[in-house]
C-alpha cells in the first residue's frame, strides 16, 4: 500500500479537530508517533491549514525540552540523549498548563544545528487559539508522560511499522555523514529503542494515522 502523503495526513487530522463542539477555550492537538515517522512535518501542514482556515494556530514541538547537553553529561545520559529521561518533563507540563490558562506564552525551541535549546525561542500568542503540539512522548503509558493526556483537547498517534522505521533512522544517520556501520551502531543504541518504546507503551487517542512519505528527519 502506498504511503498517504504528509497533506493528506494533516487534512484528516484538521477535518477530525473541527469536527469537536465548539469552544471559547484554547485547544491543544497532540501529535506523537516514533521518532522518522514523519510528525514535525505533519504537525507544520496542521498549524498551517488551521491557520488559512481562519483558525489562527501556534506550534509547540517537545524538543524544546531537552535538558541541556551539560546535564545529560553530568548524568551518563548524553548517548540516550531523545529518550524520555532526557527531557524536562516537568518543565514541558508547567508549560502546557501555562498555554491552556494563559493568553500569550514564551515557549522554548530547539537548535539542530547548535545541539541545544532556545529559552524563550518562540511565541504562542494571544490571538492563537489552537495549539498543534508535537512530540514522541506525547501519548506514552509511563508514569509522568501519561499525565499529559490532560492537556490534549485531539490526539493523533502517527503509526509506523518497526522495519520501516529502522530504515529511515539508518538514512536519518547517513546524511549526517556516518557510514553505514556507524548509523546502525547510532540507530541502535537510541533511536531504535526509543521508536519501540513509543509503539509498545501508547495511550488511547483521538485518531491513528499511517505514516505518511514525510522524510526521515521528522
């Protein structure tokens, strides 16, 4: 079967939030999935369809709260850098509470280039009443990531199969420059843990989707 495409995955998603009872209140849309399943150019398309739709929508992608590479060092954690531990959980749910309560609220991004985060590095507005939130963690069945279920008014879990994935964080490695024994020996000791992880331990949501063709950078 072929891959749906990244448009056609955020026009579901858009025509599966709009379908919810009207609200005065802000919403957030959470967009999880393993990791080279395509969710940060997905949750883009859905910011930007809301957006011409008359909805005007912010972006909050959970990479933001990756602790800093100092502390990961400090605490052996640097290779597993992208797990759940690695993240600043309680940060990213103060920050989630704040969006929902709040009418404009600074967000941290994050730096692929640098390999570090932003404080401060984005906005979401007071004129933004929907938020699409992305993450791999968003969904998990763990203790303390479950609690964000809370937070999501939609939720869409973007579904891949292992071999799939496997394949795309390889490629995700190689145009990073490493060979092709260096990425799997990357892929192997984090990502791919991680994308199981993500596909074993998944809350109920609003809407599964296929991945879509989006590339391995996602």
């Amino acid at each position: 079967m072929t891959a749906p495409s990244a448009d056609a995955q955020a026009q579901k998603i858009v025509e599966g939030y709009l379908g919810l009872p009207p609200s005065s209140e802000r919403r957030l849309i959470a967009v999880a999935g393993p990791p080279a399943a395509g969710k940060s150019t997905v949750a883009e398309l859905v910011r930007s369809e809301l957006t011409a739709r008359g909805r005007p929508t912010g972006l909050l992608p959970m990479d933001g709260f990756h602790l800093d590479n100092e502390t990961l060092e400090a605490r052996g954690l640097l290779p597993r850098k992208g797990a759940p531990q690695t993240f600043d959980l309680e940060g990213f749910a103060a920050t989630l509470a704040r969006v929902k309560s709040e009418a404009s609220v600074k967000v941290p991004t994050f730096d692929r280039t640098l390999d570090r985060t932003v404080p401060d590095g984005a906005e979401i507005t007071a004129l933004q009443s929907h938020v699409v939130v992305e993450g791999n963690y968003l969904l998990l069945d763990e203790p303390g990531w479950r609690d964000l279920l809370d937070y999501w008014d939609y939720s869409v879990f973007i579904d891949e199969d292992l071999d799939t994935l496997e394949a795309r964080l390889l490629e995700r490695w190689r145009q990073h420059g490493l060979s092709l024994a260096d990425a799997k020996t990357r892929a192997e000791a984090n990502d791919i843990p991680n994308a199981k992880l993500v596909l074993s331990k998944r809350l109920a949501c609003s809407l599964t989707l296929p991945a879509s063709e989006a590339t391995a950078a996602d």
